[in-house]
C-alpha cells in the first residue's frame, strides 16, 4: 500500500500491524460480534486497522470525515460501537460527541489527544496473530442523501479470515484484480468502494495507491508517475478531469492503465465517450450499493452498443416495478428491484428493511430505470428526486446531464420547487467553472440550451448559481439538503 504523503506499507508490515491491531481490540475487551468504528482521513493506518478488525471477527464502521459531531454520535450510538479509532485532525469533532457510554475513543499518531493512544498501544503488542482468529465484517452507512443514514448488517461469517468471499469473488472475476495490479483510490476511503476495492486488491497481492483526496491534475500525475493499472473514480472526477486545460490533459503518458471502474451515479453518455475518446476502451461500470442486493456490470464494448446503460445483472434478478409492486414490461420505466440478490438487513431500522422489500422478497434501493429487450438496465433516476409538476412526473437526472454539457457549467442539480399552480416546478442549481459569473443572462443561456434537448417540461423555469454544490467525496449530491432549503424558505 502506498500513500500520497510517500508512507508505504509491505505485506509483512500489514500483517504484523493488523495482527497488533487485534490484540489491542482483545486487550479492550471487543469480542467476536462486538462492534468498532473508524473516523480518520486517508492515511496509512486506516487499511491497517479494518484488516485488524477483519480477522477479530468484529463488525467495522468507517464513518464519513464530513458529519456534524451530532451525526457522528448517532452511527456510534446506532452502531453500538465500543471503540472508536480516530486521528488528531479529527480530535476537536470527537471531544464534541458528547456522551458515548461503553465506547472508548482511541487515537492513531502517537499524539492521543487526551484519549488513549492507539499507536503506542498497538507497537507494544505482538505481532503475531490472536488465538481465537475469526472473519471480520465491514457493517457500513449509507450516505443519508435522503435521510438519516441506515446501517446495513449482514450475518458475520463463520470462518477463519483470509477466505473467499462472494464480494473478492465477484470483483476479482469482473475487474481482474490480482498480483500485479496497481490501483489508484481518489476517494476517501470510508466510502463502501474505495474501501472494499482497495482492500480486495491488497488480499488479492496487489498494491493501493490512495490520495489524500481527490485533484484531477494530481490523480493524472499519479497515474503517470506510478504505472497505476487500474483506477476507480465516480462520475463528477470525470467532468472534473475533462473540465482540465487540453495541454494539461495531453501531456501526460496514461498507458498503463487496463481498466478505470465507474459507478455510485449515472455518467452522462457525453462524458462517457469523451473518457472513451480520451482514455480508450478501457472503462467500466457498475451499479450497486452498500447494500449489495445486485450488482450490474458493462465493459466499453458493451456500453458503446447500449449507450447509457449500467449493465446487466451479475448478481440477482432484475426486476422493473410500479408503485403497487406490479411487474412492468421492457421499456417501462419503475422502480428496480433485485430478486435473488444477497439478503441484508438496516440495523436497528425493520421498517427501513420491510419498505424496500416487496411481497415477492425482491429488494430495491429506490432508484428509477427501465430495461431493454437485452436485460441492459437504464437509470433514470432516484425514487426521491422526481418532481411532480401538474401530475406530470420529472425524472431530473437527463436535465442535470444537459446543463452539465454546457460549457460554463462545472456541477448542476435540478430540483422541484414550490409552485402554486402546479404543485413542483424545475429549478436548476448551478455551479459555474473559474473564470465564469451567473448573471440573468447566463441563466436565460442555460434554460435555452435545456430546451433545445428537452421537453419544455423537463427543462428549468429558472436558474440560481452557487459557488459549491452540496456533494460527498464520491460526488453522491445531497439533493435533500438542498431541495429542503427551498422548500423551507418557501415555508416562510
């Protein structure tokens, strides 16, 4: 593993750290079953401590750097965590969280901050593996874009760490990680992708190589310098990198790459062929979640020929429903459902479990999207974003993908608003590339350039410009935030 800052980490490094890692959780009293969290930005101990936790047989939660204090007390609390490793960056947000009965909070660094000293405790352990070794699990939350955040449980195995799982097999035999891969993480690694992918590359033998956070120019250097052969990015990184002066982009040698992994949103198709253009078809796709119900796939050969697709089921049964559960036939657009995917559960949270589960026990994680006769599924949209205006349903995500193809426009969401006539109208959110300044006239632009690709329903009424729009680190947009600003302030 190699980080940005130049720290490395060999196997046998890794090994003994994770190993010293577990002893430390035996000597805290965590048992198999019992729960931890992680709260720290992309450094070198946060491979070392999931590992550790992954052969404790503990369930593990790594926690978004970007919560409120009160947020991160709520997944500590719902999680049940009794102990939570952190980093000195973070130790103004942990002395904020308030009570946490039973869940010790330790800190990596060798600068405790007043809790215990996670670095010094684990350096005095040996580095020999615990007696009573057992297969950890990684229990995550989602990303609250539409409330608060659910963790996703699933039975912890009964076995010996190190083994196959359905996860290292699908991803292994879908994206070819192996021994010789060099792989590149953008992300921020408490995110569900960043941190399965890269640590499936670690046990698979190859190396990680993880940013401290996402640059565009940056992570092209990077490719560069380190012969990075695969890489994982999200839709926004690639607007972001085709967003880069053209001589930025050219001049650097990309060949080393065999595979760049998409997914956590819809990719605009014009973006996607300028990446193909640019990079060659070596980019992949994929649609899941947390939760892991399903999983689509589709490689570029694929993609050219169904343009706009995410792939066809690798794991479950694609289903497309209406709001009664009823099945629809092809071309339809609904609600997806997977059948036979992998069964979880939301922790502490039935009713959140029973709502995206229908009569037939196919599960949904409440986006919209059609099928073609070929079983390729097409994403329209989350469940969550449509607006309603005058009975018409608006599905946003082909009007953000419109305004993001202009060229002043760096990020965009298009929201529903109150209307007094028809209930929602189309308000579209917009954030300009340097150099460029909203105006009435740039708005009149924009609405202009919508509908001369889209339905006049679809397209905004209106336009307002913000200096930064409201993203994760993986360019997940808290749509909620920033819908319910509106409808707030329209609420007097």
């Amino acid at each position: 593993m190699i980080c940005e800052t130049g720290e490395s980490v060999s196997f046998g490094e890794l090994e003994a750290r994770a190993n010293q890692g577990a002893h430390v959780m035996r000597a805290a009293g965590i048992g198999i079953g019992d729960h931890i969290a992680i709260l720290m930005e992309n450094r070198r101990e946060f491979h070392e401590i999931c590992f550790a936790a992954d052969r404790t047989g503990v369930y593990y939660t790594t926690i978004s750097t970007h919560l409120t204090p009160d947020e991160i007390a709520y997944i500590l609390r719902d999680c049940g965590a009794r102990m939570l490793v952190t980093s000195p960056a973070h130790a103004a947000t942990v002395a904020a969280l308030g009570d946490l009965a039973g869940c010790a909070i330790h800190v990596v660094g060798g600068v405790p901050c007043g809790f215990h000293d996670w670095t010094g405790a684990s350096e005095a352990m040996p580095a020999t593996p615990i007696p009573d070794e057992r297969q950890g699990l990684d229990m995550l939350y989602s990303s609250g874009t539409t409330g608060r955040p659910k963790g996703i449980k699933w039975p912890l195995p009964d076995d010996a760490p190190g083994g196959r799982t359905m996860l290292l097999d699908l991803l292994t035999s879908l994206f070819s990680y192996g021994p010789d891969t060099r792989y590149l993480s953008p992300a921020p690694l408490y995110h569900a992708a960043p941190l399965r992918h890269s640590m499936v590359t670690i046990r698979m033998g190859g190396t990680a190589y993880v940013m401290q956070k996402f640059d565009p120019a940056r992570a092209l250097e990077m490719i560069e310098r380190h012969r990075i052969t695969h890489s994982q990015w999200v839709p926004t990184m690639f607007i972001r990198l085709l967003k880069l002066p053209e001589a930025e982009r050219a001049c650097r040698d990309l060949s080393s790459m065999r595979m760049a992994v998409h997914a956590a949103a819809p990719c605009p198709v014009d973006v996607k062929l300028r990446m193909l253009d640019w990079w060659g078809d070596i980019i992949h796709e994929y649609y899941s979640g947390t939760e892991n119900n399903g999983f689509t796939a589709i490689g570029p050969d694929e993609w050219r020929a169904h343009p706009g697709s995410v792939g066809r089921a690798k794991l479950g049964v694609l289903h497309i429903c209406d709001e009664t559960g009823a099945e629809l036939p092809v071309g339809a657009e609904g609600e997806v459902y997977f059948e036979n995917g992998h069964q979880f559960a939301y922790h502490n949270d039935p009713e959140k479990t029973a709502a995206c589960t229908n009569d037939r026990g196919w599960t949904t994680l409440g986006d919209i999207g059609r099928l073609d006769e070929e079983g390729y599924l097409y994403l329209t949209d989350r469940k969550s974003f449509v607006i309603i205006s005058g009975g018409v349903n608006i599905y946003p995500q082909e009007t953000e993908d419109a305004l993001l193809g202009h060229p002043s426009v760096l990020d965009a969401a298009v929201i529903g608003v109150p209307n007094e006539d028809f209930g929602e109208e189309v308000k579209a959110v917009v954030q300009l590339l340097p150099g460029h300044t909203g105006s009435d006239a740039l708005a009149q632009e924009l609405i202009a350039h919508c509908r001369a690709k889209l339905s006049a329903v679809k397209c905004p009424r209106s336009v307002d410009f913000h200096d930064h729009l409201p993203r994760s680190a993986t360019g997940k947009l808290y749509k909620r935030k920033l819908r319910d600003s509106y409808w707030q302030h329209a609420r007097g």
